[in-house]
C-alpha cells in the first residue's frame, strides 16, 4: 500500500464517518 493509497483511504474513510454520523438520530 503506498503512501497516497493510504491517505487516501483515510481521508475516504474520514467523509463516510461523517456521512455517518449525519445519519444517525
């Protein structure tokens, strides 16, 4: 896994959290 990879899937990971928690009551 290269490091752009990496940040990337943080970054993915960070925006569907925050979709998450939109969704939550």
């Amino acid at each position: 896994l290269t490091p752009l990879a990496a940040a990337t899937g943080k970054q993915d990971v960070r925006e569907m959290y925050r979709e998450f928690l939109k969704w939550r009551p």
